[in-house]
C-alpha cells in the first residue's frame, strides 16, 4: 500500500494554490469502445476541461496502469486512509472516470468527477456523439467538458454559479436542460417544461440522485436505513417520515423542497424534452438495456448501492430505474422506478408503478426531491 500509495502522489506532484486552477487527474476511460477511442475521447475531454480556465487536466505516462485499480474505475472509491493521504499531500483534487459505451457508430460517454478526498462523485455529465469524423468528436467532447463543469468552454462563467466543494455549481437563476444547482448539498437537475394545454408542464429541478443516507441523517439525526453506508440510497422510509423531512430541510433552508409529482417524475424519467438515446424512447430510464442504468434482482446482489453509479439517463439523472422505489407527491402513496429487488420489467420501466400506504416501510423504498 505505502508502495502505490508513494507511485500515486510522486506522478500527482504539484499544489493547489487557492486562484489556480483545479487539478483533475484524467484516468483511462473505460467500457467497450476500441484503444484509440478511448485515446482520442480522453485527449478532447483534457483539452476542453483545461481550456474552462477553472480547472487543469492532466495524465501522467504511468497514471493509467496504476489507476486502474478496480475501487478507482468502479467510482472513484479508495481505502480510507489511502484516500485521505493523496487528499492531503498530493496537487490533485479530483479524478475524472470516464465511461465508453459504443453502439453501432454512435457511442455514450459519461465523464464524472470524483473528489479524492472524499471519494463522492461531485459532478457527472454525458454526450452522445458519432464515432467520426474527429471535428464532432472534439465538438461533442467541448459540449460534455460545458456540462461536466457547469458553464461553456471558453466563455464567461455561467450566471449565478458559485463555487462549492472546489468546483462551479450551477446557480438558481441557471435553467436550461441539464443544468446542476446544488445550493443545499443536495445535487439538482433542472427540468425544462413543455408545451401548453393539458400536457404543459412547467420546468423544475429535480434530485440527480435518491437521497441518501448521509444527507437524510443531516436533517433528521438518525439513519432508518436496512442497508448502511453515507452513499447509499436512505430506506426504510415511509411517505409520512418524507414529509417530516421535507418540512425540517425547508425550514432549515427557507426552500421548498418536495416530492415531484407522477408526472414530473416520469417526465425527468424519460429524459424530458433532451434528445432520446432510444430512437422512439428508452424502455428504461437513460437505456433500453437494463443492466446499463437499473440495480435489480439480476445484478444488484440482493442490495442497494452507492448512487450514481450506473449511466445517467439523457438529462443527467441517475438511478431512476432500479436501486430503490422512489415516493411520489400522490397521498395515495405511489412509487415509481423499481427497486433492487425487482424481478418484473415492467416495474424497471419509466411507466412502472405501485401503489402503498403511506405509512410502508421497506429496504426497497426510498425518494428523492423536487425544487420548487
């Protein structure tokens, strides 16, 4: 440990100084894309992340053979005390884990950003783009690296942001699609509206993750949760335990957080108005293929897991199907998404739903929240 630990920070060498920008150490993508994909993907993300003027990407000759360790491709997780040390000693602040997943000509990356302190994932972002020619590749790599850090390349810094935990934040006035706001600790998406008449919708933020149980205990002082661990969805909560929540994280932030509607919820599912993945839309939320964004019975180990880290779908928003049930505003107590333990595909599904009293509890059964 001692050994890598020594190889980690001599090729990770240079300090942070507060008004310099931060340094992101950029691994090797993973999935199922070719070497040069992989090169050429990896090469445009570090370029354009550089070029935002906040942060400084970089690789190291030896950085990819020794990052490569499964903790790190798998989210950017390490031994606590290994974590805390290169947190400490070395010039990088966060790590950025990319992810290839090639169909036919076309292939999705996902760029997210992992805090090598901490090891959460702060920020993640994706793009679909064309495997050639090499000018939209580096365009769509400019239009991720914009997303991943929350304002264009090369311009001003998007109005409204302020810097939290080392990075920009999206700010309340930014909404557009995709947009991050996190003024709470509590990541958003902003959902754009549509239309008028009895389809409208007005546009709002929704969670990026389910809440977990770090930022449930925050509020509320205990952890309810079947399962533990600070980055795993909060269970065993009931409709009525939600609503107490909410009005203790309104009260504590002077917002008004809540649950999203039915229809909010299927909507962001779906991706909202973003261009499809799915040419005629994705059965699941974010893929056709389930394994891509759902914990369920088949590969979930009969237990939730960390959020965020199966794909997003097209807005940016993790774990809508699969992982836990997620409570809806209905009093009736509807859940949507499916959970861990889901063998049906039809409650994967962004048009899955049960019906439970509001007072059910239960490992599969958890929520995350809407502004305003």
């Amino acid at each position: 440990m001692k050994k890598i630990l020594t190889i980690i920070l001599s090729l990770l060498w240079l300090s942070v100084i507060a008004d310099q920008p931060i340094r992101v150490a950029m691994l090797e993508p993973i999935g199922n894309a070719t070497a040069i994909q992989k090169r050429i993907i990896r090469a445009e993300l570090t370029s354009a992340i550089t070029n935002s003027g906040i942060y400084e990407a970089f690789t190291r000759a030896d950085i990819d053979h020794i990052m490569n360790e499964f903790n790190f491709q798998s989210g950017g997780m390490v031994d606590d005390r290994m974590r805390q040390e290169i947190g400490r000693m070395s010039g990088a602040e966060i790590i950025c884990i990319i992810r290839l997943t090639v169909d036919g000509t076309d292939f999705f990356v996902e760029a997210e950003f992992v805090e090598i302190q901490t090891g959460r994932i702060t920020r993640t972002a994706h793009q679909l783009m064309p495997s050639s020619p090499n000018s939209r590749i580096q365009e769509g790599c400019r239009q991720l690296a914009a997303s991943l850090i929350g304002r264009p390349i090369g311009g001003g810094a998007t109005a409204g942001a302020a810097r939290v935990g080392g990075q920009q934040q999206a700010g309340g006035g930014v909404r557009r699609n995709g947009a991050v706001w996190n003024p709470d600790g509590i990541e958003m998406v902003y959902v754009e509206g549509r239309g008028t008449g009895i389809t409208a919708m007005q546009g709002f933020f929704i969670g990026r993750f389910e809440v977990t149980q770090e930022q449930w205990q925050a509020i509320m002082g205990t952890n309810p949760s079947y399962f533990r661990g600070a980055n795993l969805p909060v269970e065993m909560v009931s409709w009525n335990d939600v609503q107490e929540f909410l009005q203790r994280l309104n009260q504590r932030t002077g917002r008004n957080y809540r649950l999203p509607t039915e229809a909010e919820w299927e909507f962001a599912a779906r991706g909202g108005t973003a261009t499809s993945f799915c040419p005629g839309g994705c059965e699941f939320s974010g893929s056709n293929n389930e394994n891509a964004v759902a914990w369920h019975t088949g590969n979930s180990g009969n237990h939730t897991h960390p959020v965020g880290r199966l794909a997003a779908n097209e807005l940016g928003i993790h774990d809508m199907s699969g992982n836990v049930w997620e409570w809806t505003s209905c009093v009736l107590g509807v859940l949507r998404g499916g959970g861990w333990n889901g063998t049906l595909h039809s409650h994967l599904r962004v048009t899955g739903r049960i019906g439970f009293a509001p007072s059910s509890r239960g490992s599969t059964i958890g929520f995350r929240v809407v502004h305003p």
